[in-house]
C-alpha cells in the first residue's frame, strides 16, 4: 500500500481549496468502507485523503415542508432508525436495514453508498488492468461473469451496488453538489452516467465538486414504497438483484409509479417503459407478470448471469404485488 496523508477539514470551503490541488490525488473519505479498502487493494492510490467527519453540518436528518434533507455524512444506521423515514419512506428504511451488518451501518454513510466503486474482481485486482482503470478491455465480457451486468453493460460490465440510490432515484430524490462556484441540485437520477459517457467514473462530478446533500419531496397521500434485495448470503452482502418501487395508489391501479434496479447495470437502472405500461390500468397478478416479462427483453446476459433475469422478474412481481 502506497504510504498517503490525511487532511481533516474543518468546512466546505476548506474542503473545495484541498480538491482543488492540481499536484496531488486527492480523495475524499467519509466513512472509510469503500475507500480504505480500495486503498489496501492497490486500486487507489492517493497523495492526499480527505476526512469528511470533522465537519460540522453534514450529518442530519431533516423534514419541513419541502421534504426530507439528508446530510451526506449521516450514517446509515441512522437512516434504518430514523422514524420519520420509516413512516414517510418505507422503501428507504428497507434499504437501509438491508446495507452490511448492524456494524458497517453504523461506520458507512449515505454520500459513501451514493458514490461507492464498483466490486467487479477484475476492477477490484490490482493485476487486471481493465477500462475501468485505463486499459483497452473489459474483461468480465468473455471471463468470469457471476455478477455482472445484464443491462447497459456495453464497454464495461460492472454493477453499480448501492442499495440506497435505487430507491432514493425511486422517491424522485436530488443531489446537492458543492463547487467552487456555489451549489447546484439535480436529480439524483441525473448523478449517475454510464460507462459509454466516462468508464473511469460512476456518476459526474467533477475533481473539485463533492455530495452534501440529499432531499427528497414530501411523500403524497396514496404514496407507497419497498426495497426488496436478493444475495447470496443472508447479511453483508451485496445484492445480486435488487428493485425498488415507489408509486402513488389511486383505486385498483397505479397514478405514478417509478421502478429501479440494483445490482444489474453499472448504474441503478429505471424500467420507464414498464412503468408506463402500468400506469392507471387496473392491477393484476396477469397484468404485472406480463409487464415485468416484456421489460426483460431488454436485458443481454452473458454465459454466467442469466440466472439474474429469473431473479429480476422475481423481484418485480412481488414488489409490485406488495404496495398493488
């Protein structure tokens, strides 16, 4: 491991000045899961660390009457307790209780789960150097696959493996993004890019931008959301498919609906066209098997993970059955 010093800042401005360095890799930590362990890996190999936690007003937990304001240094143990979430977003308190164990929920934090790389053993090998880091091939294409990408693999077949932006992009959630020029908010949606627009990256920022917020509108009456998440083992592990469904119940059927994928694309993946074909029909187990079949045409697995597609359509059926 490549020796680093660390920076604890004390503010945001203080935060923008050591990103700003143009001699030095800079990386930002919060809670350190991810990126101590890409460090160790000989992955990551920064000049200078960045330690989030010192700073006053990142972690909290918010509502008013634009919504729910989440700090991006708020813990995800905190976000599983928080009643409020538990009430007004169902779907996010699943997610959350669904993240590693009780230990890492209370170390990893929501900016970190946001922004976490990708787990792909070729990426996460020092000895492979693939697109991801700067070679000329994916190797998972014609290699061991088990994990990989079903949807919008292209040049690049990672997953993107945060349980927590499936259902926040689900509950139409923003990102606030600080730079040296001031602030912005977009959809959290908009956050993510796939591998075709940048395979170094998994979301947009750039080096001197960092996450300090995420807001999520007020939950509508009718409103209704679930997190259901399909791995290997029983705790600490990632998803090997995972969906989240918010939607606003009206009668027999649905007046808005918004579904998204975890654990199968490189980045959480929404299935528009499933949503429209279920929009304000009236509700069946017919109707949502036949929808949920017609998304994953899309899907191209590879000889490893066509296993993911049973998993998917799964997952569909009995998320929408829940809140239906």
């Amino acid at each position: 491991m490549k020796n680093f010093k660390i920076a604890q800042p004390h503010s945001a401005e203080q935060v923008l000045a050591l990103l700003s360095k143009d001699d030095e890799k800079v990386s930002l930590m919060a809670g350190g899961t991810d990126l101590l362990t890409e460090i160790k890996e000989g992955v990551m190999e920064p000049d200078l660390v960045v330690d989030l936690s010192a700073i006053k007003g990142l972690a909290f937990i918010r509502k008013d009457r634009d919504g729910m304001h989440i700090g991006a240094m708020t813990t995800v143990a905190d976000l599983a307790s928080d009643p409020a979430i538990r009430t007004d977003y169902p779907g996010l308190n699943e997610a959350a209780l669904s993240v590693g164990t009780p230990q890492l929920r209370n170390v990893g934090t929501l900016g970190g789960n946001l922004c976490q790389r990708p787990r792909c053993w070729y990426y996460r090998d020092a000895k492979f150097v693939c697109r991801k880091k700067g070679g000329s091939q994916c190797f998972a294409s014609r290699g061991r696959n088990k994990y990989h990408a079903i949807f919008g693999g292209g040049i690049c077949h990672i997953v993107y493996p945060s349980d927590l932006a499936p259902v926040l992009i689900a509950l139409d959630a923003g990102a606030v993004i600080v730079s040296p020029g001031g602030e912005k908010v977009l959809p959290l949606s908009d956050f993510y890019a796939l591998p075709s627009k940048n395979v170094r990256r998994e979301n947009i920022l750039n080096p001197n931008e960092f996450l300090r917020e995420i807001r999520i509108p007020p939950a509508k009456k009718g409103d209704k959301s679930t997190y259901l998440k399909l791995r290997e083992r029983g705790t600490w592990d990632f998803a090997l498919a995972s969906a989240a469904v918010k939607a606003t119940v009206a009668g027999s059927g649905f007046s808005d609906i918004k579904i998204v994928l975890g654990g199968v694309a490189p980045i959480p993946w929404r299935l528009e066209k499933m949503e429209q074909g279920l929009m304000k029909k009236k509700l069946n187990e017919s109707l949502i098997n036949e929808a949920a079949g017609a998304a994953l045409q899309e899907a191209r697995p590879m000889e490893e993970n066509a296993y993911k597609t049973a998993l998917v359509e799964t997952l569909l059926v009995r998320s929408l059955l829940s809140i239906a």
